[in-house]
C-alpha cells in the first residue's frame, strides 16, 4: 500500500484496496499517461507539418493566412483537440504489450509521415480542383492587407 500512496495519481479508490489490486490500477494509469504524452507530442508535430504544407500552398499563390486565420486554427481546432484528448481515461485493464519505448520509434513516425501523406494529398487535391471550379476567383494580391481579400483561401482549411 506504501507504493499507491506515493503515486502521482492519488485517488480516494487506491485505498479503499488493501491488496495488490492498486499496483495494477498505478500501472495502467501510468501507462496511459505515457501514451497521452507521445500522441500529443505526435498530434503537434502532425499540426505543425500539415500547417506547413497549408503555408507553402498559400505561398505558391503568393500568399499567406491572415491573422484571423491563423487565431481560429489555434482556437477552434488546437484548443478542442487538447482538451478532448486530455478526457480521456486509462483502459480497465493491462494489455499484454508494452507501450513504445521510444517516441521515435518506426512505428510511430510511420503513422505520423502516413497521415502527413493522407492529409497533404487531401489538400492538394481539394485546392486543385476547387481552383478549377468555374465559379472560382483565383487570388488576386493587393498592396493592403486586409482579410476580406483572403475569402478564397478558405479551402485550405
């Protein structure tokens, strides 16, 4: 008993058990916020890399997200993905395999770079055939920078 009450993860349950049962719920719950550290770390790093792509397709029109853009992406999409994945809770049980010992392991940056693909590809193909629409205006810059003249960029999003 002396090990769950010197965990990190105190809880009016862990004492009600005075047998070994604490040790399996210590583990799993150890194990989970192992897990939830790598796929935030892996979440972030997919943000950012698609984010890039996002940057360099506004970039081959001769453009950028306004600032508006960039606040509803943190907001909107950054924000409620944090706070999502921070709900959720340990399994009821150990798994027999081990989580990943290494955060950059082949696995992992296989389904980071396999979902950076999938999701590259989507945009590529969504703003190639967006900008063959009839009804589309391509981007037309102006000296001012003002976000009513990046309505057409929406489709990056």
């Amino acid at each position: 008993q002396k090990l769950c009450s010197s965990s990190v993860y105190q809880n009016k349950n862990y004492f009600q058990v005075a047998d070994i049962r604490c040790v399996i719920t210590l583990i799993s719950e150890g194990r989970a916020a192992l897990v939830t550290s790598y796929s935030a770390f892996l979440c972030m790093a997919g943000y950012s890399l698609t984010q890039f792509i996002s940057i360099l397709l506004l970039y081959w029109i001769a453009t950028s997200y306004s600032q508006m853009q960039f606040l509803f992406i943190d907001i909107a999409i950054v924000t409620n993905l944090a706070f999502l994945s921070s709900q959720t809770r340990a399994h009821k049980g150990l798994a027999s395999s081990p989580p990943p010992t290494s955060i950059l392991s082949t696995a992992s940056m296989l389904s980071l770079f396999g979902q950076l693909a999938i999701g590259a590809t989507a945009q590529i193909m969504v703003f190639c055939v967006i900008t063959t629409q009839d009804w589309f205006k391509p981007f037309a810059p102006v000296h001012h920078d003002n976000d009513e003249d990046r309505k057409s960029l929406q489709v990056i999003f």
